[in-house]
C-alpha cells in the first residue's frame, strides 16, 4: 500500500470509528476488553482424546477468579480442526461434543467476553483435502521451508478457501455468544496459482516478479479481511475484530481493536514492545491488547516465565495504554493448568489494584519519532528501535508518528537516518518547521525519493554531496554541544553522507578521517585504523531548529550502543526543549518513565527492570529497587492538591521550582506509579 493510501486510512479513522455506532437498541455494546487471556489449541488430528478432560465450569470459575474479563479460545485452530458443531469444516475427529459452544456458554453466564480465534493463513487438514486451496510457490512448490513450522502449507486467499473461511465465521457468529473474531497468520503469502496469476495478469502485475507477488498477496490479505469484516457484523454489528498480519492502519476500516503480539523471550525481544506501544496508540482511541505469553515461544507446552518478566511486559503496556493479555496452550485434554494460572491471577490481581489509575488514562507526549513506513519496516527496523531506545533512556516522552498521524502537538521531531521524503512528508515537515518547531535528523533523512537533494534543502542548510568515504568515521564536537563528552575523538559505527553547510548554518561538529579505510590491500589487512585529522566535513549542523547529523546515528547505537553518541544527541535535543515534561536526577538508564493523564490528575509511571541475556534468551527474574528517587514534572500552570503514590495512597511531600513539581519516592521496587491530583 503506498503511502498517500495510508493517510488516507488514517485520517478517516474518527469518522469510520463514528459509523459504526457503539450501540444500537437490542444489540449488546461492544465489548472493552480489561484483563484477558489468549489460549492457542493447535492440534494434530491424531490426538485421540481432545477434550476429554475439560470441566468447563472449573475451567472459566478459575479464569473468573483471576479477574479476566475477555478470553480468546479456537473455534478453528492452524491444522484446520474445528472445536465446535460445524457443518461447514472439520470437526476435530476425537472430539464428542461441542467444546467451543460448551465454553461459550459458560462464558455468557459467568461475564466473560470470548473472542473466537480462526486461523487465516493456515488450515493444514484442509490444505491437505484441497490441494488447490493452498499457496503455490514461485518455483513451483506446495509446501514451505523449514517444514518443520505451521507455516509449511499456506492458504490462497483467492481460492475457494476465501469464501470457506468467510463462511466459517459466519457459522460461528450466528450459532455462538460471541463478543469477538480473531483472524490469526493473515500474511502475505506469495502464490501464483492459476488463480491468482490470472487476477495479477488482468492488473498488469508481472507473475515472474516476487516483490509485486507478495505486495499482491498483501493486497489478497486486505481485502479477505474486508470481506470478513463485513460479513461478521452483518450478522452482529459490535463485534471485536482484528486481524492479525495486516498493518494496523491499513486494516482500519475493517478491524475495531488492535492486538499486539510481543514474546520477549522469542524472536521479539525487548526492542519490539517499546516501538509498537509508542506507534500504536497515535492511530486512534479504540482498545489496544498487548499479548505476551505465560511461555518462552509460541508451542511451548512447559514454559511458565517468571512472574517479573510477564509483570514488567504487561505494567509497560499499561503505562502505554494497552490492556493485558497473556497467551497460553489449551491442552488438548482440557487439563487445567493450575500453575500457570496461579500466577496470573497473581500478577492480575496486583495489576487491578490499580486499575482506577489505568482506566482511560492518555499518554502525553511532547516529542515525535516521524517514521512514514509500512508496517514490517516498523516491527522491524532496527534503526528505529534504536531511536525508541534512545528517547526511553533519556525519559523523554514520545510517539512513533507516521503520515496518517497528525503532528500538530509535537515540539520536536526526530527523523532517524534513512527517511526519504516524498511530496507529502516535505510538506508536512515544512509545516512543522515554519510553526516554530524543531527537527533532528540523521544519515540521509529528509534526502527526496531519488537521494538527489535534501528535499527541504534551504531548512536543513546543508547541500547533500553524497556518500562519506571514511570507514570508520571520527567525530569531534564543538563546545555549543559537547556537555559530558571526553575530548578525544568519538567513533560514529556507522556510514554517513557529506553535506556542505549553507550560508548562516552552524557547523557544530567536524569528521576526523582515519588513516586508512578498512580493507585488504593486496598485502595486509588494514584492521587497525586510527583517526587522523580534523576536517572540514560536517558531523553535526545547525540552521534554526533544524539539526542534521551527517551520520547515521541510530545505525551506529544501534550497533555498539555507544554513550556518547546518545550524549550528544540529547545536548541537541536539550536546546530545543529545554523544559521537557518530564526530568529526574537519579534514575538509571535502564528505567523508564512514561506520563500519563486523566480528568483531573496527571500520573508518572516508573519502571525498573533490566532484561539480561542468558544463552540465547533476554530474561527479566527479579524488579530493581532504587531508593530516594527524584523526579520533577513540568506542571503546565496546574497546581496540584495532592500527590501519593497509588494504589494506597501513600502520600508524598513536593514542591514547586520553577516550571516543576519535584517529588523523591523513597522506595522504588520495580514499579511505582506517582498521581499528582489537581
């Protein structure tokens, strides 16, 4: 989808949120999810007692008794078995009764939202009935590799599958008390089956070509989702839909929450929850879940996390508006796992004593990460993840903004590294800029589409001359901004690009070349290369508020997380706001601080975990505790009456200096969240 089709999507999303009415009379409203669990049932058709062992009613008392309030269980799971009384697909073929219709009613009487979960992309034993249901890959294969994943057979979304899985859903929003739909793998899966080479043919997309397949295949994807959409709230107008693979944005029309799925301990990391948090809460005012698991991967049977580690993930979410979810395996059996909810409702029950602090609470934000890109770019760039980090270590509060945002309410916006500008995002900028406000950018940002010219050349006040030759590059910094740097020279990690300053732009900091670049010459390795001399090349810029590091930064963080690079850039970022809203004299880099608001109190929400990588695997075991912490929040010319921390309200002494009101937390054990009422 270009980026113009995303803005689009994105301003229309109030008036699609005010089309579809809440309520109307005789529909039950929809649902707003508070603390939920995810429960995955894949299984194998050979499994000869699925169901045997479940008591349904011990099943949802227990789930109740953790406070959850909205569940998400299989109606049909990725090897395309059915847990319900279907006539359309696969009943699971050891199953007696009706599981999933067992459950919901249970559910129904006893309070709890269920959500019904379909596989999109994947539904083995159908694949395996219809061939031609499923994908057919580029060189001329069925299955996937590695076959050893439930991605190794994927479903065709414009095959006869398309109007099956419709019908499917169809069959259970009709015959089923349910509050929700959940449309899991909805990727996009490259196919050129005759099908979709027809359909590409007749749109003049080249079959041969493998980028224009898979955009189609997303484009595949977009529209079977729309078509769900559809057909779900024809039958039940205030359902929870998401659709999980699609972009968020691109998906807003036709989806009315969000769900982001996060394992730490999988592939995910540390870095990923941070960036959507951050990115997902600009798109709208609709319920965001945050989904980490009780495991260390998706069909892990016999992983339960330590009770820090899920804790933090879901208190992060919180302070970032998202609600709790966390997935688990339904054994196919039906046993109850005590164990694992023994902890949840643990940490669950902890998390509600400080629910009248979370309920509708709004991050303030002051600062925005411009990030116009589709959103695989988004989970998974790097540079931006580093530039998320970067901010979170500084305290700063921030937004991840795309061009479907609207940017109006930021001082400062970051641009790191590689955003090229098109006609739109220039003009925007330029906005931004012509109101008085101030922008960083790094590497070749802000270079146009073809990375001729700076597209705003006249306001960043550099002449963009090309790729940097130095590798590696040195840095020196003059003293407008080298607070807390050694005087030496400072390596970057990270190509760049040579700019020459226009007239009445500030050159604030210079490269240092090295003696050699890197290399093999012929002889010998050139491995060891010390920097040499100052010269006239720019590192860092100045022409108003615009700031432009000619290397890329957030790469070289990024790369070797050197301090002084983030140094530097925060004594940028202080002179461009240099009351931001949130300060503190002790925390470490590690915690983070995110301010929140509601009618009448503003809230700050202190986090201090560290996750360690032990082997393979970031690993959270234990909070940190800090003591005599102190933080200052700019008050905005808002006097507060009372300031405690929640949930008991322990009051604590403050004062105002300045544009603040500072406050020392005399204990801080991994969580504390301060509540200034005004």
């Amino acid at each position: 989808m270009r980026k113009t089709e995303r803005v689009v999507l994105g301003v229309c999303l109030a008036a699609v949120l005010r089309a579809f009415p809440q309520e109307q009379a005789g529909v039950p409203k929809i649902h707003t999810p508070k603390y939920a669990l995810f429960y995955d049932n894949h299984t194998m058709p050979a499994c000869p007692d699925v169901g045997a062992g479940f008591d349904v009613e011990a099943f949802t008392d227990r789930i109740k008794r953790c406070g959850v309030d909205y569940l998400t269980f299989h109606a049909r799971c990725n090897l395309g078995m059915a847990y319900y009384n279907t006539k359309i697909g696969i009943r699971h073929p050891s199953l007696t009764y009706d599981l999933f219709g067992k459950l919901a009613e249970a559910c129904q009487r006893k309070g709890i939202a269920l959500t019904a979960y379909l596989n999109g992309g994947i539904s083995s034993a159908e694949g395996v009935l219809h061939r031609d249901w499923t994908t057919l890959c580029a060189d001329g294969r069925e299955y996937r590799e590695n076959r050893l994943t439930p991605f190794v057979r994927t479903m065709c979304y414009n095959s006869p599958y398309r109007d099956h899985l419709i019908a499917m859903v169809e069959e259970v929003v009709r015959n089923y008390p349910v509050s929700g739909i959940f449309i899991d793998c909805l990727g996009s899966y490259g196919c050129v089956c005759p099908i979709c080479v027809k359909a590409m043919k007749k749109q003049g997309i080249d079959p041969s070509n493998g980028a224009a397949v898979n955009r189609f295949a997303g484009q595949s994807a977009l529209r079977l989702a729309e078509d769900i959409y559809k057909a779900a709230t024809a039958i039940k107008p205030n359902l929870l839909i998401y659709h999980n693979g699609p972009g968020f944005e691109e998906q807003t029309a036709f989806s009315t929450y969000a769900e982001v799925e996060c394992l730490p301990a999988g592939s995910w990391g540390y870095e990923y929850l941070p960036v959507l948090s951050h990115y997902v809460r600009t798109l709208g005012d609709r319920p965001v879940l945050n989904m980490t698991g009780r495991f260390y991967k998706w069909g892990d049977f016999g992983g339960l996390r330590p009770e820090a580690a899920i804790k933090s993930e879901l208190l992060y979410g919180l302070a970032n508006g998202m609600r709790p979810n966390v997935g688990g395996h339904f054994h196919p059996r039906g046993d109850l796992e005590t164990a694992v909810l023994d902890r949840i409702e643990k940490i669950y029950k902890d998390l509600q004593t400080f629910e009248p602090w979370f309920d509708q609470a709004k991050n303030a934000a002051e600062i925005a990460i411009l990030y116009p890109e589709g959103i695989g770019r988004i989970r998974g760039d790097m540079q931006l993840k580093s530039a998320v980090r970067m901010l979170s270590e500084l305290k700063h509060q921030f937004n991840v903004v795309t061009l479907a945002s609207d940017w109006s309410n930021y001082r400062v916006l970051v641009i790191p590294d590689d955003i090229l500008f098109n006609d739109e995002t220039a003009r925007r900028v330029k906005a931004h800029i012509a109101a008085g406000k101030a922008v960083i950018a790094s590497g070749g940002s802000g270079l146009n589409e073809k990375r001729e010219r700076f597209a705003l050349e006249k306001e960043w006040g550099v002449k963009y001359l090309g790729a940097n030759a130095f590798d590696p590059a040195y840095f020196t910094v003059g003293k407008n901004f080298n607070r807390g740097l050694p005087d030496m020279p400072l390596s970057l990690y990270s190509t760049g690009i040579d700019t020459e300053p226009l007239p009445g732009t500030r050159v604030e900091a210079r490269l240092i070349k090295p003696y050699y670049n890197l290399g093999w010459d012929g002889e010998y390795a050139v491995y060891y290369t010390p920097p040499d001399k100052v010269t006239d090349k720019p590192a860092l810029t100045v022409n108003g508020n615009v700031a432009h590091f000619s290397h890329r930064i957030f790469a070289g963080y990024a790369e070797k997380a050197p301090v002084d690079l983030r140094t530097v850039f925060a004594n940028v970022l202080n002179t461009f706001l240099p009351e931001p809203l949130f300060k503190h004299e002790n925390l470490p880099s590690f915690s983070r601080a995110f301010v929140t608001r509601q009618p009448g109190r503003d809230m700050v929400h202190l986090l201090s975990y560290v996750p360690e990588l032990r082997g393979k695997t970031q690993m959270i075991e234990e909070p940190i505790e800090l003591h005599q912490v102190k933080i200052s929040l700019r008050h905005d010319g808002k006097t507060p009456k009372h300031v405690y921390l929640a949930p008991d309200k322990t009051p604590l002494p403050f004062k105002q200096a300045g544009s603040y009101i500072q406050v020392t937390i005399p204990v801080h054990k991994g969580y504390s969240l301060v509540v200034l009422e005004l």
